[in-house]
C-alpha cells in the first residue's frame, strides 16, 4: 500500500493546479486545451505516490514532442515507463521519447516476434535431420535461444508476461485481448494501491474493460475508486454500453470514470448518464487531481 499521506481525499476533478497527485493526458484526438494537438492516440503522466510515470506515448512522435512541450511535461524526470500493448495509436511517440530520455526503463507486453523484441527457443522450429545441411536453418544447428530485433534497439524494453507488482502499491495487470479484429494482442494496464481503492489506467481495454476491473480487483483486493482511460467501447451498441456501465458501477465498484480515446463518443454520453457527478472529463491537455474537492477546480 502507498503511504496515507497520498490520496488523502479520494475526490476526482479535472484540474490544472499544478503539486499533488495527477494524471495528465497528453494525447488524444479531443480536449478543450487549444494549445494541444488532436490527434487519435492515448498518452498520459502518472504522478502519483512520489512516482512518474508515462503511460503510452500516442500515435506520432512530433505531436507527443509538441503536447508535452505545450503543457510544460518533462519526459526526462521519469520512474518509468508503460506500453499498453503494441499498436501504433499507442507506440508512434516512442522514438521522441528516446530522443529525450533514452536510458529509461519501458515496461511492454512480450509476444512471439513481438516489435518490441522477442526471444524463443531454438528449439520452437520442426526439424528434419534427412536434409542437407545447406537446406537446414543454421546449417542444423540453431542457437539455444533465438533473439528477435525492434525498431527501437536503444529501448531498455522490460518484457512482462504476467501480472506483477514492479513498485511497492504499483501493479501492472496483464492479459490477453479477445474483443475485437486483434484478438491476440496483450496488454499491460496500471493499477495503484490508494488508502481509499485503485487508481486504474489502462490503454485500450482490449481484454474487455469489465475482465480488467476484475482482475485488478482480485489482484489489490480492493475496488477500483478511479478508472482512467480507453474502454474499447467504439465497436458496441448502445444496449451493450449500458450493460457494462452498469457493470462497472453497481458490480464491480467502480466509483468514479474518467473515460477517453476509444470510449467512444455514444459511450461517453451514456457512462456520463450512468456514473452523473462521478465522470470526469479527461480531453487531451486536462489533468485529474487526485485528492481534490470537484468544487475547488477551475
């Protein structure tokens, strides 16, 4: 658990103050923020318990460069860094980041020829030993461990294969998209122990929103007090988008939603009418404050 001292009053408000306990979205394709740019991608800053932490990094590098810059973001003071999963929407600012700060640590998902590297057996292949060396894979005799290149070689790629705790109260949720055209794609989503229940942030929700609520759940033993982020909801009819509004608020406890990226604009009018004064509006440029009264945001 992270000290009592953080998220003294789990209260959520969209807010600019700056101090304290926040997550800032510095990617997404709407906002209120004029000075940032709209594109389609999620990214945002983690600053929570004494941490920094970004969490994807959009869809273009020079849009991501051009946010952070916009809002006064530092990307080189970070704890680390989170990849949801691999697609481009999540992955493009990745070379800026590097630029900046290449030496920091990256969380991602490890997959089979995975484009953050890979490795496998050398044994993974069928082998024929009828055939001549000259038609074997090298010449019949493979390494032990066969490594997989990335287009990011100077990435300090961290490969996650299961759910972990990497910090004292932060926990990284891992599990196996089944929603959707990807339906192997893994994904990383972000849990923070609070006095007062979760934080969660997650990417894009393709493992299904309602199956990462419970999940993190079982896993920090308490429910989710705030859930940030994409919930994949732009494929599902209003009926269904009901139903798992009211999952998330009347079965799995989520108490307060801070929706964005590929929600969905139906979703976002429904999970507004379902959560009321407890959805937060998170556009590209807002910040989340942790701990602060609605009231007392701008």
């Amino acid at each position: 658990m992270i000290g009592n001292t953080i998220l003294a009053n789990c209260t959520y408000a969209a807010d600019t103050t700056p101090g304290g306990d926040r997550i800032t979205i510095l990617y997404d394709a709407f906002g209120r923020d004029h000075a940032m740019t709209k594109d389609w991608g999620f990214s945002a800053l983690v600053e929570v318990g004494g941490k920094r932490i970004l969490f994807d990094t959009g869809n273009n590098a020079d849009i991501l460069a051009h946010n952070t810059r916009a809002i006064g973001v530092d990307l080189t003071r970070l704890d680390f860094v989170i990849i949801s999963h691999r697609h481009g929407d999540h992955i493009g600012g990745l070379n800026h980041l590097l630029e900046v700060n290449p030496g920091v640590r990256i969380y991602v998902p490890k997959e089979n020829f995975g484009v953050f590297g890979a490795s496998l057996p050398g044994s993974f292949y069928r082998r024929d030993e009828t055939l001549p060396k000259e038609m074997r894979y090298f010449d019949g005799a493979p390494p032990d461990t066969l490594r997989f290149g990335t287009p990011w070689p100077q990435g300090k790629f961290i490969w996650v294969t299961e759910s972990v705790e990497v910090a004292p109260g932060f926990h990284l949720i891992f599990l196996k998209g089944t929603w959707g055209v990807d339906l192997d794609v893994m994904e990383i989503s972000l849990a923070i122990d609070t006095p007062n229940g979760t934080v969660l942030v997650v990417g894009c929700s393709h493992p299904t929103i309602e199956k990462i609520v419970a999940t993190t759940n079982e896993i920090t033993n308490q429910p989710v007090h705030l859930l940030i982020g994409g919930l994949h909801l732009l494929p599902a009819k209003d009926e269904q988008t009901d139903r798992i509004a009211r999952s998330l608020k009347e079965s799995l406890g989520v108490q307060w939603i801070a929706p964005n990226h590929c929600t969905g604009e139906p979703a976002f009018g429904l999970l507004k009418k379902r959560f009321g004064n407890r959805y937060i509006y998170a556009g590209a440029g807002t910040t989340v404050s942790v701990g602060r009264n609605p009231e007392d945001h701008r």
